[in-house]
C-alpha cells in the first residue's frame, strides 16, 4: 500500500509541476498540495 501512495504521489506532483509551466497556476498548487498530502512521507489521509 506504501508503494502505491509514493507512486500516486510523485505522479500528483508532477502533474503539479506540468500544469505550473503550462500556466494553470491554480489547478497545478491544488495537485501538488495533494500529492504532498497523500504520500506517505507527508500527512497521509489514509493512516
């Protein structure tokens, strides 16, 4: 499950970064916010 929360994470932040040089600001610190939240090494909602 670890495993599975690291990949979902690294992919939110990523399309976090993408959606800030493509100049949706918004929607990319929403996505990366996210994805800092849900991996494990940040506050993970799941535990």
């Amino acid at each position: 499950m670890e495993l599975i929360l690291w990949i979902l994470a690294v992919i939110l932040v990523v399309s976090g970064i993408v959606s800030l040089f493509r100049g949706e600001v918004l929607w990319g610190a929403v996505l990366i916010v996210v994805g800092l939240l849900v991996g494990p090494g940040g506050v993970s909602l799941f535990t």
